[in-house]
C-alpha cells in the first residue's frame, strides 16, 4: 500500500488507535495517515463540529464510543482551551524594535540582531501568526514553523507548516532537525489528472542543504520551486549549515509526536457531551411535547 493510500485511508477511516499513545509499538501514533486522522478529529473539536457527518469518520467515532445518535458539543472546552493558550504564551504586542519588551522579549549583547529580528517579525506577520502558532499547536499537538527564503520577492519569513503534511522528520538526539520529508496532494501542474502526490524531501550535505522535489515519485521541477536565477529546478541546494525548519510538541511526552491539550480529557469531554445532550432532548421534551387530544369533536360539529 503506497503513502497516499495509507494517508487517505486514516482521513476516511477511524481507527482507534490513531488517538492513543503507547510508549513502544508508535507505529499507530506516528504515521502520517493516523496523525492526520488525529488532527483532523482535535480541530473539528475546536470548531466544534466533531460529532456532525460532515466528517467521513464522524459515524465510525459515534458508533465506536457507542455516543448518542444526536450527541452536541455542549461542554466541548477545546475552544477555550485554544483562547486560552493564545492569550498566555505569547499574548501581547511584539516590540517594533525586537527589544526586551512585548509578547517575546529578545535577550542579546548583539544591538545589531534586533533590528534584523524586527523586520523577520514584519515580514513573517508574526503579530498574527504567533497566535495561530499558539492555537493550532495547543489543538493538534504538534506545529512547525518552517523558514522561507523567498528568491522572488527577496524577502526572508516564517511560515507555519501544518504537522499533516509532514511524512517523516529525521532529528538529532538534541530536537534539532536533520531532514524531513513533506507529501501531499495536490492540484497536477501539467493539467493531465486532477491530483498528483507532491514529495518534497530536504536533507544536510555537510554545510549545505539538499531540496528534492517529487511528481508521483519522479523528480519534478514545481512552477514555485525555482532557484536564485529564476529558472524552476527539480533539485538545488543552500549554504544554510542548518535545516530551516522547527518542530514544536505542545505537550512532549517522550514520543516523535507531542500530546494534544484535548488528549487526556477527550474521552471525558464526549462523555458529558453524550450525557448533557440527551439530557438536553428530555427537557425539550417536557416543556414544548407533542399535544395528543382524544375523544373530542370539531367546533364545527357543536
């Protein structure tokens, strides 16, 4: 079975084990198709619409947890959970300057970097995708924040990459990234099918940084993939001596994937939403039920 199967069938499937943990057999946890399902599932707790059909796995979890055919998200937190977090990592304003003040305060003996910083934060929109960083890593449990040298537009930022479409990520026994490989589908340039696999894997080559990029599994020259000429290119590299991206676990629990704020509580959370839900239906009801008169004549017939 290729990736892409493998992917597709942990969105359209649910499987139970995509959501648990175990500290050996990870196999379940890590995979892309059952981390995909997983934050498919926490997000769609966060906007609140977990237990409705719109989701293709949203009757195989009712029918797993054996849930209330007309369960709601009554008491579903994910919402806050999410607000919260965004307002306490990094709440605030950012220093214009990138000095010691605001929502990330810089500490360096080098002046010069703080103006550099600033404009890193000016050109990333980093006032606004801080916050999405906050939300996005407390819901699912992981986030990446990945660097761009943008050669079009000569400007350097940080982008957010979703953990989804990661397939794997190679790290140093100190977190720092070594490599990393990106698929997904996407729209064919050529025009020929609707979707085609894009594959994307970045590896070190002593100072230098390697970038491949892959159509259906042969090398593929991207239109956005282009090099400091201008001309689009399958494979180029960079003087980088570091691979640009971070991987952030919201809650590390010694696995290659971090834990959900939703994790420990989700099991809790569907629970007193089953329960308040049919509790819910009863009070509806009793206060407007269905009137049934017998034994009574039109006025008409009086």
């Amino acid at each position: 079975m290729s990736f892409i199967d493998r992917l597709r069938l942990g969105i359209l499937a649910f499987k139970e084990a995509y959501l648990t943990a175990p500290v050996q057999d990870t196999e379940d946890w890590t995979a892309q198709g059952a981390r995909s399902l997983r934050y498919d599932l926490l997000w769609a707790m966060y906007e609140q619409t977990g237990y409705r059909d719109v989701h293709t796995w949203a009757t195989a979890y009712r029918k797993q947890y054996a849930l209330y055919k007309y369960v709601r998200p009554i008491y579903n937190p994910a919402y806050r959970l999410g607000e919260f977090w965004k307002a306490h990592l990094f709440g605030g304003l950012l220093d214009p300057e990138a000095g010691e003040e605001g929502a990330i305060p810089i500490a360096t003996e080098n002046e010069a970097l703080r103006l550099a910083i600033a404009d890193l934060w000016k050109w990333s929109r980093w006032g606004v995708q801080k916050d999405v960083l906050s939300i996005r890593g407390t819901i699912l449990g992981d986030i990446a924040i990945q660097v761009i040298d943008d050669v079009k537009r000569d400007r350097i930022y940080l982008d957010l990459l979703h953990p989804g479409r990661l397939e794997s990520v190679d790290k140093d026994p100190f977190g720092n990234v070594k490599g990393y490989v990106i698929a997904e589908r996407r729209p064919d340039p050529r025009g020929i099918t609707n979707t085609v696999t894009y594959l994307e894997q970045v590896t070190r080559s002593g100072d230098y940084v390697v970038y491949e990029t892959f159509l259906n599994g042969e090398p593929y020259a991207w239109p956005d993939n282009v090099d400091r000429s201008g001309m689009p290119v399958s494979s180029w590299r960079e003087p980088y001596g570091f691979v640009p991206l971070v991987v952030v676990q919201h809650n590390d629990v010694g696995l290659e994937w971090g834990w959900s704020e939703l994790h420990p509580i989700r099991a809790k959370v569907q629970e007193v939403d089953g329960i308040a839900s049919q509790l819910s239906d009863q009070i509806r009801k009793t206060v407007d039920p269905v009137w049934l008169i017998r034994a009574s004549r039109s006025p008409r017939a009086r």
